[in-house]
C-alpha cells in the first residue's frame, strides 16, 4: 500500500472512488544501455511533487481538487516483456474505471504498455511523442520491449506523431514516416511545427513524454541528454494548444534519471506533470463526473483479436 498522497493532497481528494485522475508509477530501469537510474525516478518526481505550489497561476485552477488517486507501483521486471503486460493490464484496468490515467516512469518501455492500453480503448488514436530519439527500433539487444523499440509498435497501429528528435539511427529510417516527424533542427528556424503537427492529430490523443526531449541546460538528469532539445514555454505552449484542442485520453512521462546534486530536474517533471493535468481540467468543475468516453465497442473486438484480456471483473 502507499502510505502517502500524490503532493500531499488530502486524503479524500486522493480516494479512488472520488478521484478523476489516477497515477501509476512504474520505477522500472531493466533495459538502459547507459546511465541507470530510471528506476529512481518516480520517487524523486513524488517527492518533488510533495513540494510544489498547488495553485497553477497561468489557468488560476488547483487542479488537484479533481481528485489524484496514486496506485501502488508497478513493480514486475522478470522480464522487459514480462513488465510491459503488466503496464498494459493496470492502465487499462482503470481506463475502465472511468478515470484519467497517467503514468510516471521508469524508462520508456514502459510506454509500450500503456500505448497498447490506450490504443486497444480508444478508436483512431493519436499518440504524441516528445523525445529527442525515435525509438522506432523493431528489437534491439534481443527484445522487442527494449527502450530503443518503445514507439516501434506505436508506429504500426497508431497514429504517431514524432517531436523534438535528434538522434536515431539510419536504419529507423525505413519506419519513420517523416511527414509526422518534427526534427528538432528544423523546429529551432520554424515556428509553423506546432500548427502543423495538431492538424495531423485525430481527436483522441494520448502523449508520451521522454524527459530528454527538453534541452539538457534545463533537463540533465535523464538518461541519455541530447543537446538541441526544447525549453519550457514553447513546451508549455505546445501542450497547452494540444489540450485545448484535441481530446487527450491520458499521458505518460518517462526517463526521470535523479542525481543528488541536481534537484531541478525533478522538480521539471514535477510541474510539467501538474501543468498538464491543469491544462486537461482547467474548464472543469471539480463536482462534475468525469467522463473518459472510450470505446467499448472497440475494446470488445479488440479482445478477440489483437491481444487477450484476462482482467477479471
Ligand atoms: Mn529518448
């Protein structure tokens, strides 16, 4: 059981039965090939989160009157396969139960869980990926579940948009679609890339943020930093447009590599997370029910075809 609250949000904002957002963290680090340490990232991101203002200025909400109920982590890690279906299991589990998921990593094959998650509730998705690397690896070092293979799978069966890359290898090229890929060498001479990248958004979008898509002068602590990456407010600007736009379904953040000197980091990802979810609810009462609408529909085809569906309730 977790023994604390999201923030330190009272207990009855944090109740699952009231709240409209659920979190859960994934500290899992099983396939880095660099600096380890993912696995540390959702408690430096709670703590942080414990202690930040609760008040967003820019919207005038405190969004955390909605209501965020902390899942107990999840902790499988036999195996990156292994991991990546329990992922998938939990968030889907409570898409069901009617809530906004987000989930704190962990490295970012924890997004192939939660991508297949969303895909498999939501018609026509979206998934929106911030990350300095492509990702579109079909399987490296023997597994399909590696971090380098985290938007493989996303790239077959959603629709997926690509922002801020700066690394890959040439081999991804065969499966990037470039059309829905915004470099960040070109997005640093054009500022038309965040028009362009909402008009090839569908209605539902989930989001997946690496951490090291931000620019290392303001985001060291991840894994693999890549100078050339975004600064805040034109990442904030970006976000707030996309919420206001489209229907985000939920999201995830993943790479929070922590280090004890640098303390900032956490607190970015800490903010961003609450940004987001102040961008999501900013024209929503904190009475009303939620309503995440997803597909039951497409959810039973799916059942019988895609993947097995072995929750029991
Ligand atoms: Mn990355």
């Amino acid at each position: 059981m977790q023994t604390k609250t999201y923030a330190g949000i009272p207990e009855d904002l944090a109740k699952l039965d009231k709240a409209k957002i659920v979190l859960i963290p994934v500290p899992y680090d099983g396939t880095s090939t660099w600096q380890k340490g993912a696995d540390k990232g959702p408690e430096a991101f709670l703590d942080a989160s414990a202690n930040m203002e609760l008040y967003d200025i820019e919207t005038g909400t405190e969004v955390y009157h909605q209501g965020v109920h902390l899942v107990d982590a999840v902790t499988e890690n036999s195996s990156p396969e292994a991991m990546v279906e329990a992922v998938h299991q939990v968030t889907k589990k409570y898409i069901k139960r009617n809530k906004f998921v987000t989930i704190f990593g962990g490295e970012h094959s924890v997004s192939i869980g939660t991508v297949r998650a969303f895909n498999e509730m939501y018609p026509s998705l979206t998934v929106l990926q911030l990350d300095a690397h492509a990702d579109l690896r079909k399987s490296y070092e023997g597994s399909t579940c590696n971090h380098a293979c985290a938007m493989y799978e996303a790239s077959q069966n959603t629709n997926l948009i690509q922002v801020g890359i700066r690394s890959m290898d040439v081999m991804e090229k065969t499966v990037m679609d470039e059309e829905k890929t915004y470099f960040a060498h070109e997005m640093a001479v054009d500022d038309t890339w965040m028009d362009a990248a909402i008009d090839q958004m569908t209605e539902n979008v989930f989001i997946t943020i690496d951490l090291d898509v931000f620019d290392p002068s303001i985001m060291p602590s991840t894994g693999t930093p890549e100078p050339g990456g975004l600064l805040w407010y034109e990442t904030m600007e970006f976000l707030k447009q996309v919420f206001e736009e489209k229907n985000v379904v939920g999201f995830d953040i993943v790479e929070l590599c922590p280090n004890k000197i640098d303390k900032s980091s956490d607190f970015l990802a800490a903010k961003l997370y609450y940004k987001m979810l102040s961008y999501k609810f900013q024209n929503e009462e904190a009475e009303e029910e939620y309503d995440n609408s997803f597909d039951d529909e497409k959810v039973n085809k799916n059942n019988n075809t895609k993947f097995q569906d072995e929750d029991a309730y």
